[in-house]
C-alpha cells in the first residue's frame, strides 16, 4: 500500500515528544509537516497553538510536546481511483440485453462498455444480421446472440445473470415472467408495464422465483437529482409548497409502437409524462394522497388515434405540496421541473434528458433573494443505474428501485386517467411503506 497522505488521516497531527535534548523529528512526521505547504503551516499558526508551536528546523524552537491543530479545509483535490475501482471482466454481472432498438444501441450498451461491475453478455433481437454486428462491437460471442424464440436459451449461460428487458411497454411483463422462470434477475426499463395486474404479476414472479426486479428509473441515479432530493431530506427548502414539471415533444411517425395502446399503455403520459410523476415522488419523498388530470385527444390526428396527446394532472401529498404537471407529444422538446419551498426552490431545464443537464438553486442570502446555478461533472446515469443493479445483485440487497416503485407509479396513471375520464378528483391508495429500496451507495457508483 502507499503511505498515507497527511488529509486521508484527519487524524494526524504533528508532535515531537523532547525532553529538552535537540532531537530531529522523526522523518515521516518531518516529510508529513512539509507536505502541508506554507498554506497549512500559516494556518495552524493562526489557529491558535501560540506559543507551543514547533516548526522543523527552526532554531530556537519550543520543545515541549506540540499538537498542530487539524488542517480542516475540505479536500477539493482530484483523487486517483483505486485499482479495485472497477472488477475485472471476469467477475463483472453479465448483462442480456433484450431488444436492440433506439434506447438499448444508442445509450445501453454504450453505458455497459463503461461499467464498473457490469458487462454486455447477450443479445435478444428479432434481427440476427443487425445483432450479430452489435455483438462484435461488444465481444459477445455469435453463440449468445439469440432470437425471441430462442429467450430461453439464456439458461444454459450461467454467466449471464441479469436480463435488461428494452422492448415496448406492453411486451415487460412476457419478459419478465420468462426471465424469472429461467433464473435470471430482471432489469426492466420504464414504465414497468401498461396495467396494474401486469405489475404485481411480475413482482410475484420474481419474488416466488427469488430473483431481483428493478425498474430503470435512471433519473434517480443521475447526481442532480439525488443532490435535490438529498437537500429536500435535510430541509433546505423548508417546508414543500409546490411542484411544477413539464415534459414533452413531438412524436413524428405516426406508425410506431408509442402511439399503440397494446404496445404503449398509453400516450405521452407514460412514456413521459411519467418522469414528472416519479420525480414528484422522488424528490419530494412523499406519496400522492388524490389527484385531478385532463388528457386532450385531438380529432382528424392520426398520430392519436388509440392514445392521448397531452395530459395535465395535479397530485396533492399528505404535507400539502402540490405537484402540477403537463406532457405532450405535440409540443416542441421541453424538459424542466421546479421545486418550491418556503425557504428556497430548485429547479432543473433541461431536467429528465440523458446529459446537459441543468440546476439552479434560489435562496435567501442575507435577507436578499439569490440564486445560483449548480454544476456537477456530468455523468453516465445509465451506467450508474446499470451498475446499481450489479451491486444488488453481488450483495444480495433490494434495489433501490424495485418493482413495487413501478407498481405505485402504474397505479397513479391509472387514477390520472380515472379522473379524466370522469372529470373528478380520484383519491389514491396510502402506501403501508416507501416503495422505495434503501438509497444507493453513492460511494460504489
Ligand atoms: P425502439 O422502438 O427504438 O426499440 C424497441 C425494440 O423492440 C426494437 O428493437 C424492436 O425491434 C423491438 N421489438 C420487438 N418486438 C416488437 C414489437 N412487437 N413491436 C415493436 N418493436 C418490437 O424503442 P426504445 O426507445 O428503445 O424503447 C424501448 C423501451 O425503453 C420502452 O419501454 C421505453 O419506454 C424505454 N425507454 C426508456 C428510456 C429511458 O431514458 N430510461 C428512454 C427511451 C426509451
């Protein structure tokens, strides 16, 4: 191991035992004092030993024992990983990656080449020539490339322990329940299905087959996000008043799965919508207690025939925050969400989106309202939330966002579209506990 520097032990100080005698420092805690640099020397002569300081080297020094008071400033220095940062390919959790759409091609497997615990493992795809070519790029071998048809076939590879399920909505629940049969933990993208039954369905079956299920919120791993709901948990914005979201964008080929009820569940509520409601959730840390919503459903748009452009609804929690939010799919691209308490707000535009990310914070300073923009080196949120799962899965813990998490999100859609349809405010079910798992380890990620 290499030695220690003097700010990884807070500990440290510096003494000199004397009797008196002129006796050289030990060299380490000689090396250790320079190291501190001039700035820390002049700091800890401030800080107040006068008198009974011992500098090396100076003549005349006082003997008597010395204690440096701690170097206290925040150690704002670039650390190097340590070696056993990431796990070698060997021992990483081996990922199928089931659909090779948009999101799995573009972002996914992008994101599990640049895991720290995780790894592509196989490929489930309708198109074997167009998952063949992924599979080299990732060095999968053509033996773990399979066809719908042959899902099963996933078994025999022991090394592939979790499936990440990147198909339509309507298709989660076929998958799941087929993964849960073969052994194998589930990743499932959002929103987990496109009924309640449909949930509870594959959280019962991942339970009974003693398999983990987490549904990939990836925006509650994304570092803003946790930074607010961090803030909201210590109080920093006192008491919650009010929550405003938004999230839209046009949707242009009116022949994809989105815009079919089978496939989809639903329009732009939860395909985007969703995002406003589980940040609602999330940050807040509270449970919806009713809620009132409209969808508009143009006619002659043969986008939306099956399902609804736009939805509006306002959640109310048990503290008296309000959360009022919109998602359209005919709308130009709009990502943002703000927070209000008594004693300050934050808000991020864009929110919800895979990078560029924004946040700012609004506060009083001295009795006068400011306001500052906050930046955080930008990070892979899928590879964290992919990485989550890894962690999960080597230590045997519940994610942090498990199916029950989809299953109260499905449930409050369900309520948005009962109110409506019938134009009333709709209370929904209390939940007996936070169908949240325990917070991720930050220090894993
Ligand atoms: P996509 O249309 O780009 O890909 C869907 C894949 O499913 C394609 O490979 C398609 O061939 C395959 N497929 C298999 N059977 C199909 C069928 N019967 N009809 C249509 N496609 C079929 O979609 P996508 O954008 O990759 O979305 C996939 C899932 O990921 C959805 O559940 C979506 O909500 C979710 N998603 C999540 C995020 C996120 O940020 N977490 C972003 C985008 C999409």
């Amino acid at each position: 191991m290499s030695p220690r520097s003097p700010r990884e032990n807070p500990q440290e100080t510096i003494s000199a035992a004397t009797s008196g005698d002129d006796i050289a420092p030990p060299p380490n805690t000689r090396r250790s004092f320079l190291q501190r640099g001039s700035a820390g020397i002049a700091a800890a002569l401030a800080a107040g030993s006068a008198g009974n300081v011992w500098a090396t080297g100076a003549p005349g020094a006082d003997t008597n024992q010395v204690r440096l008071p701690l170097i206290q400033d925040p150690d704002t220095e670039q650390k190097e990983q340590t070696p056993d940062a990431n796990l070698p390919p060997d021992d990483r959790v081996g990922y199928a990656v089931v659909g090779l759409g948009r999101l799995s091609l573009n972002q996914i497997l992008p994101a599990l080449s640049h895991c720290k615990y995780s790894r592509p493992a196989a490929l489930v795809s309708g198109d074997r020539a167009k998952a063949l070519k992924v599979a080299r790029q990732y060095g999968i071998a053509d033996t773990d490339v399979l066809d719908y048809q042959r899902f099963e076939r996933l078994a025999d590879n022991p090394r592939i322990q979790v499936v990440y399920i990147v198909l339509p909505n309507g298709m989660h629940k076929e998958y799941t329940l087929r993964a849960a049969k073969i052994g194998k933990h589930v990743l499932c993208e959002k929103p987990m299905a496109t009924s309640v039954a449909d949930c509870q369905a594959m959280i019962d079956a991942c339970r009974r087959a003693g398999r983990k299920l987490m549904i990939a919120y990836r925006s509650q791993y994304e570092p803003m996000d946790r930074m607010i709901a961090k803030m909201v948990r210590e109080n920093k914005l006192g008491p919650l008043r009010e929550f405003v979201a938004g999230n839209s964008q046009n949707v242009g080929d009116p022949t994809q799965w989105r815009l079919n009820k089978a496939l989809a569940g639903g329009g732009a509520l939860p395909d985007i919508g969703l995002y406003c409601l589980n940040a609602a959730r999330f940050l807040s840390g509270e449970e919806p207690l009713d809620v009132i919503a409209s969808v508009h459903k143009p006619d002659g748009d043969p986008r939306f025939v099956e399902v609804e452009e736009s939805v509006q609804f306002i959640l109310r929690f048990p503290s008296g925050l309000t959360a009022t939010c919109m998602s359209s799919y005919a709308s130009h691209e709009s990502r943002f969400f703000r927070l209000q308490g008594s004693q300050g707000w934050v808000e991020m535009d864009p929110a919800f989106g895979y990078n560029g990310l924004r946040m700012r914070h609004g506060m009083l300073v001295d009795g006068k309202s400011a306001t500052t923009e906050l930046q955080i080196d930008p990070q892979d949120q899928f590879a964290r939330e992919i990485d989550h799962m890894s962690v999960c899965v080597k230590n045997d813990i519940t994610p942090h966002t498990p199916g029950e998490e989809g299953l109260q999100d499905q449930r409050i859609m369900e309520a948005i579209y009962e109110s409506a349809r019938t134009g009333r405010v709709v209370k929904i079910a209390r939940l007996a506990a936070s169908t949240r798992g325990p917070d991720p380890h930050e220090e894993t990620f």
